[in-house]
C-alpha cells in the first residue's frame, strides 16, 4: 500500500511539474520573451542535468538545452499545446542533445558531469567522493541505459513516462534501468573492493 502511495505520489510532482511547465509556455505565448526566463528558471537545471546525461559533455548539454528554449520561445504554442508539457520538453531537449552529437561525430566519456555535483558547497570530502564515484560509474555506462537512470531517479518519472519521452516501450525502459541498476551496482562494489585493498 506504502508503495502504490509513493507512486501516486511522484506521478502527481510530475503532473504539477509539468502544469508548471504548461502555464510559462502559454505565457511565452502571450508575452513572447519576457516570460521565458520564468520556463528557463524553471527547467534549465533539470534539464542541462538530462542533456549532460545524453550527450556526455556540460557544454554540449548546456547547447541543446539552449537550443530547445530558443524554439520555445519560436513557437511556444507547441510546448503549451503538449498533452505533457514537461516530456514534450524533455523529448525536445534529447533529440537537441542527439543533434550534437551525430554533428560531433563521436561518443566520448568526458569527466565535467561531476561539474553538476559540484557546484553546491558539500558538506563532506567523502560525500563527494561517492558522488564522483557514482558519476564516474555513470559514465561507464551506454547512453541509453544511463539516460533511463537519470530521468528514473532524478527526475522520479515512472517507467511509462520515460518511455514516452525515450520513444520506447515502458518494457524496455525497465529493462535499461535494471541492467544499469545492476551495472552501476557492480562498480561500485569493484570500487570499495579497490580501496579496502589499497
């Protein structure tokens, strides 16, 4: 029963969120520029932290990101139409981030995603450690099993959902999720396994 609640609970911060989302895009609407930086205030963070996630680089996360808003703020009246605001852009903002990276040409594993960690002030050395050690083993990871990982457990959205915004089947979101889950798992015991022994 806890479980079922706890569902129908993040259903409902995605719901409200992506209501959010909806109201700044038909402000954009009326308004035009004024009320994007509303959206941006609103998004960008989630955001970039999605498209780093894709594209494997803060910079190239922080362009596809950029590029998404810019058509919103284009035509706004597609985001305020969505039936999901929020995965209508975050479907936007992967396929921006899939742009980048057919014109780069290449997958590289880039070390800045701990950028996103870091920028709060973190209480503790060894905190920040098993973040970094969480997102190095991220990194270690195909893009599409840790995109699924991402949107999972940051952005709390259920497998539906992120199938929605992935273009795949709720399935084959939980399955990604469960080979990165246990990927993810395996590194991090190797690491600690590591260290015990240095």
């Amino acid at each position: 029963m806890d479980c079922r609640r706890a569902s129908l609970g993040l259903m409902a911060n995605f719901e409200t969120f992506s209501e959010r989302v909806r109201m700044h895009a038909q402000r954009i609407a009326e308004s035009s520029a004024p009320a994007l930086s509303g959206l941006y205030d609103l998004t960008a963070q989630r955001l970039v932290r999605y498209a780093t996630t894709i594209t494997r680089n803060q910079h190239d996360g922080e362009d596809a990101v950029q590029t998404a808003l810019v058509r919103v703020a284009v035509e706004p009246e597609k985001l305020a139409a969505a039936e999901q605001p929020w995965g209508y852009l975050l479907s936007m903002v992967r396929n921006e981030s899939l742009v980048i990276l057919r014109r780069k040409q290449r997958w590289s594993l880039v070390s800045n995603l701990t950028d996103l960690l870091t920028r709060r002030v973190v209480d503790s050395i060894e905190l920040e450690d098993q973040h970094r050690a969480v997102w190095a083993a991220m990194r270690t990871l195909p893009a599409e099993q840790s995109e699924v990982v991402v949107l999972k457990i940051w952005e709390e959205m259920t497998f539906a959902q992120i199938a929605s915004v992935l273009e795949i089947t709720p399935s084959t979101a939980a399955s990604r999720y469960r080979y990165a889950i246990g990927k993810l798992a395996d590194k991090l015991h190797a690491n600690d396994a590591e260290v015990a022994y240095e």
